[in-house]
C-alpha cells in the first residue's frame, strides 16, 4: 500500500479515536454532573432534616418556656394573694386579741375608781382595793400568756437576764444570781423583758 494511503488511513483511525475520546469525555462529563446533582440533591436533604429537626425543637423548648412563665407568673399571683389574706386575718387576730385583753382588763378599772373613791372615807378598804385589781390583774396577764423569768437558785444566762451589777458572795460560786432587781417576764416562752440581777463574781 502506498505510504500516502497509509497516511490517509492513520489520520482517519486518529480522527475516528478522537472523536470517540470526545464522545467518552461528553459521557463522563454528563455522568459527572448528574452525579453531581444527586449528591447536591441528597446534601440539601441531608441538610434539610436537621433543620427541620431544630426548627422543632425551638418551637417544642418556646412552647414549654412559655408555660414555665405562665406558671411562675400564676404562682406569683397565688403568694400576693395569700400574702394579703395573711396579713388582713393577722390585723384581725390583733384587734381581737386586744379587744379580749381590754375587756378583760375594765374590771381593773371599776375597782381602781371604787378603791380611789374609798380612800378618803377607809384607808384599810384602800389597801384591800389595791391587792384585789393586783390579784385581777396578774390573772389576766397569766391568761394572755404572760410568765415571769424565775431567777431563785439559776445562774445568770444573757438569754433571760441582764446583768447591772456584780457582787462578791463567798456562800455563792460564781455567775450565781445574786438578787433579782426587776422582774423579767416572758409570753409563750419569748422573752419581752428580760430580769435585772445581781451576779456573783467573787
């Protein structure tokens, strides 16, 4: 064969394998590109989920701030109230507390105008006055609650006593109470006033 056909032959088989490479880069780049798309396609899916997913669970955690809100918001009403309601039925409770110890207390006040109206005329119905609205008197204050601090054969405690002098006894140890100068008194175990003493400290 002449070497001009087998040059024409060889430029054929080349343009004809070109052409081919051609047609196998379009099938690949075609290939690529749907390859391409789909995996876009399943990223924006794969991304889309979680979204969604968070997006629910805002709305779930705002739902449920919102009640914890109405509920601490209602609780708040709810002590307000009670608060209220308390200190109206403590104002109560104390004006009928004092309505009671008064009342109690205006038998002291006919036997203080009788014995002030004896006096002139008896000196000895006086004194018999006096110790009746005394005994009256430490009645309705034992009826309201009222104790006296014993401080007989007790050493000094700064709970129950307060101490204005210090004496030497050498019959007595120390912190011993001496003497009680005023009495102290207590209500339903509460100290209102407490008893002024003399301590030993020899």
């Amino acid at each position: 064969m002449p070497s001009f056909m087998k040059d024409e032959l060889k430029k054929k088989d080349e343009q004809k394998l070109e052409e081919m490479q051609q047609e196998i880069n379009a099938v690949d780049a075609d290939e690529a590109e749907e390859a391409a798309s789909e995996s876009a396609e399943s990223e924006n899916e794969e991304t889309q989920e979680p979204q969604d997913e968070a997006a629910a669970q805002i709305e779930k955690l705002t739902a449920e701030l919102k009640e914890k809100e109405d509920r601490v918001l209602r609780l708040q009403a709810d002590f307000e109230n009670f608060r209220r309601r308390t200190s109206k039925e403590k104002e109560e409770l104390s004006a009928v507390v004092t309505q009671g110890m008064l009342k109690d207390m205006l038998p002291l006040l006919d036997n203080f105008e009788r014995a002030m109206a004896a006096e002139a005329k008896d000196g000895e119905a006086f004194q018999k006055g006096v110790e009746m609205i005394f005994t009256q008197f430490t009645e309705i204050l034992k009826k309201n609650g009222l104790e006296h601090i014993e401080v007989e054969g007790q050493k000094f405690d700064p709970n129950f006593h307060q101490a204005v002098m210090r004496v030497q006894n050498a019959d007595m140890e120390d912190d011993d109470i001496a003497q009680e100068l005023q009495k102290g008194y207590m209500v339903k175990g509460r100290v209102i006033r407490p008893s002024m003493v003399q301590v030993v400290a020899n």
